[in-house]
C-alpha cells in the first residue's frame, strides 16, 4: 500500500558531496512529514534530518551546516544533499514517511565515505 525507496548511495571520497532521494508512493493522498535516518554497524539508528509537510527542516547536530534536506514539488518526494562528507558519516541511511499516524521505512541505501 505504501512504499518507501532511497536512492543516490555509494562510494565517495572525504570532502567530496553526494545527494540521496526518497520517493514515497503507493496509497498516500497529501502531503507527510518525512525524515531521514542512519545507522552505522554496530551503532544506534540516528536522526539525521527531519522536514516536515510545509517544508521546514531540522538537522542533527552533527551534520548542521554540511547536509540540507528539502522537498520536490512533487508529493513526498525529498532529498539530502550531503557535502563536506566525513568517514564517520558512513552508514546505512534510510528515508521515512509519516501518514496516518504510522511511519513507513525504505530498505537503506549504502554511503561509504573513504580515501
């Protein structure tokens, strides 16, 4: 009823950008607030960035000033621009919608940062 996709993972050199997508489809009618999440091996799942259905983002403190999420036109379509990327952002990142109460999960997209 409800799917969730990242896309735009893989492999990058320290300092470079990468940008992430997250298509949200399926049994939706409107506009969710999304969110975007990672998690490392062996770490907890982390809040990355939050936006909300007007288009108001959030960050972790973590990566304020480097990553920008935003909304596309289209419906619960978002992006997370990632630059300045660091080692220590490699992870799974996954994309989330909130509707109707519950929130729906993609499967992950890999983003591994090494020289």
């Amino acid at each position: 009823q409800v799917r969730v996709e990242e896309s735009g993972g893989g492999l990058v050199q320290p300092g470079r950008s990468l940008r992430l997508s997250c298509v949200a489809s399926g049994r939706i009618f409107g506009r969710g607030d999304m969110a975007w999440y990672r998690q490392a091996p062996g770490k907890e799942r982390e809040l990355v960035a939050e936006i909300e259905s007007t288009g108001r983002p959030t960050y972790a403190d973590s990566v304020k000033g480097r990553f920008f999420a935003s909304r596309d036109s289209l419906p619960n379509v978002i992006y997370l621009q990632m630059n300045n990327l660091r080692p220590d952002d490699t992870a799974v990142y996954y994309c989330g919608l909130s509707y109707n109460g519950d929130w729906y999960w993609g499967q992950g997209t890999q983003v591994t940062v090494s020289s």
